[in-house]
C-alpha cells in the first residue's frame, strides 16, 4: 500500500467534506444536536408526582401520615378526594397518578397497636409513573409503620426496656459513582454511541454516491489499489468524527453535569476505534448497494435502530435472549456504550475496557478485509 496515493485519495475526501454541506453537518454538528434533544427527551428523572388521598379517617395518625408524605419533592400531595366518582374523574382527566385511601379506623387500630390497612390506587396508563409512585408510597408508609411501632412500644414496654432492642439487619446503603441515581448521568454519555453513527451514514452515502455520478469510474482509471481507496476515505471521516465526539462530550458534561472522570486521550483513542469499526462496516454495506436512497435507509436500519435498541442504552444486554445478546455483540455501539459509561461516569483505565476495545478492533479487521476482498474495481 502506498502512502502517497492513500494520503491523495485522504486529500480528495477531505475537500469533499468541506465542500457539501450536508455532509460537514452530518459529520460535526447533527450528532450533537440529535444528542442533546435525545437527552432531553429521554434522559428525564420522574419527579414532583402528583397523587392525593381519600382520608376517611381524621385521627391523629392519619394527619401524620399525611404530613409525611407532603415532605418529599418526588411526589406532590393535592386536594384531598371525597368519593371514589370524584378519584375516578381525576384518573380520567389525568390530574392524579395515584390515590391513597385511608380507611375510618386507621388511627384507631394503630394506637391499639394492631395492623390496619391502606388502599392505593394508581394510574397503569404510565407504567414507569406508576412505578415510581408506588415505590415511593411503599417505602414512605414502610417508615410510617416503623416509627409508629417504636412509639407504642416504648409507650407499653417503656423507653428502657426499647433501648435493649437492637435492629437484627442495619443495612447502609452507599451508591457508587452515581450517588443521586440520576437517569441523565447514566444515560447522557451512552447516548454518544447512537448518535456518533450518523457519521457512518456520511461514509456509506459517500461510495454511493461516487457510484451514481460516475466519478468511480475515474477512480478505476488511476493505478490506485481497492486498499488504498477505501482506507483512505476512512480516515479522514474518522478526523471529523472525532471533532464531533469532543463536542458531544463537551455538551454532555456543561449542559447536563455528566462527570467525566476518565482520560481524554483514553476517550479519543477508544473512540478512534469506535469509528474505525463502524465505518469499515459502513463501506462493507456500501457496497453493495446501488443508490444513496439504498444507503440511507440501510444505515437506519443497520446502525440506528440496533443502537437505539440493542446497545444497552436503556436496557441492560444481558436481559436479552441469547440470540439477540450474540447480534447485540457484533454492533460496535454496544461496546461502545460500555466505555464511555466506563470512562466517562467511573474512570475506568486500558485495564478494563480493553476487551470493549479488542472486539471493535475485530470488527475493524474482519469489515476491512472483506470490504477489500469483496470491492471489485469495475463497473457493472
């Protein structure tokens, strides 16, 4: 392979890049638009959820109860409800998620010191609110029924005797590297491995197009090898990539707090290789595909979906079936997702993302011998 003619076909690349528009957008600033209104859209923490209660008790535990769970910015207890009509009413016109019913004896079976029961009715059109609601109310009314078990017994057994009686479990719970559980902390950073395929579209549409308008046939003309060509259109998408990599990461940590504990020139580097991966594949797809429509549509369906779906994203890969886990495997987004959440959010080393890093260096290989076995310097 000479070095001249692929640093000529890197040149040629280059001022293509420069001079359509479309394409300088695609490569450096619609990923990181896309990344942005992605993060808004769907790294979102659930919070200030509006639920009430339907008291039919006025004791002084049930006032208690209520003020417990008016102390919280997850949820937002409002109106008390009259009638299970008028519950009914706020569900349908989607005022409440959730409704506690608190029966008449409430207050008097606790201060007897027996158990008594609570309704709680949630709205399932929202499963995730739903959820959330009901995690919240569980543990809430768990805490409530622990402090009202401690006052009747140091009331009964005294405040003495109580003291004697340790906790049989102390759990502590420490959250690591993400202490407040934040959806856009775990999110933000793997959303840069779907939107960082775009450029792939770039690379793919790139040979087509060359392909339509004839000028590969000039191409095929010059004494330049099937090695040169293609490696030399990489690189230079790869340098333009990598400018739009920065600028995601720059967005993630100013816009949206994402720390980033790693190296950065442990990011650039595996990044490299991320786009080395996916743009080998890029060109092996290419070419076979006969129009830029073709193109497109291929690496929506090649890269985009199986990012959005099958990366890990939003769903652990190890939850899939065995089948899908082994296609989740070959799509360089999914290591990906792994180290960037690995250096971005706990600053992990070389020392444990490189099997991430030995398997799109794989992806790299295999793409790129194919892709060089298989482009036939002809047309038709």
């Amino acid at each position: 392979m000479s070095l001249a003619k692929t640093y000529a076909v890197m040149m040629k690349e280059t001022r293509h890049i420069l001079r359509d528009r479309t394409t300088f957008l695609l490569l450096l600033l619609i990923p990181v638009i896309l990344m942005i209104i992605f993060a808004y859209a769907l790294a979102v923490d659930i919070k200030e959820v509006p639920i009430t209660l339907l008291n039919y008790d006025r004791g002084v535990y049930s006032r208690d109860y209520v003020t417990m769970l008016s102390n919280s910015q997850d949820l937002v207890v409002g109106q008390p409800a009259e009638s299970y009509a008028q519950i009914e009413d706020w569900f349908d016109r989607s005022l409440v998620k959730a409704v506690i019913v608190i029966p008449p004896e409430f207050s008097e079976s606790l201060q007897a010191g027996r158990p008594t029961d609570i309704q709680l009715l949630v709205d399932g059109t929202d499963p995730a609110t739903a959820e959330f609601a009901m995690n919240h109310i569980l543990s809430r009314s768990m805490v409530f029924g622990y402090d009202v078990a401690i006052e009747i017994l140091s009331r009964q057994a005294g405040t003495g005797a109580l003291a004697a009686i340790k906790e049989p479990i102390d759990l502590r719970v420490r959250t690591w590297y993400n202490p407040n559980l934040s959806n856009q902390v775990g999110i933000v950073p793997a959303l840069l491995a779907l939107v960082l395929n775009l450029p792939a579209l770039a690379v793919m549409t790139s040979l087509v197009r060359e392909k339509e308008l004839g000028t590969l046939e000039a191409i095929f003309a010059t004494p330049l090898s099937r090695g040169e060509l293609l490696v030399g259109k990489i690189i230079p998408y790869v340098f333009f990539s990598l400018i739009s990599a920065i600028l995601c990461a720059a967005a993630a940590v100013s816009i949206f707090d994402v720390p980033f504990r790693g190296s950065f020139p442990l990011f650039l580097f595996m990044t490299t290789i991320f786009f080395l991966a996916a743009f080998s594949m890029a060109l092996l797809i290419s070419i076979f595909l006969p129009t830029q429509a073709a193109a497109a549509i291929g690496g929506l369906l090649i890269f985009i979906f199986p990012a959005f779906f099958l990366s890990g994203i939003f769903f652990p890969v190890s939850a899939f079936p065995d089948m899908v886990r082994m296609e989740a495997s070959f799509i360089p987004s999914t290591p990906f997702v792994a180290i960037v959440r690995g250096l971005m959010i706990k600053g992990q080393g070389l020392d444990a993302l490189w099997p991430q890093a030995a398997l799109m260096l794989g992806v790299f290989v295999v793409m790129t011998l194919f892709s060089i076995l298989l482009f036939k310097k002809k047309i038709g």
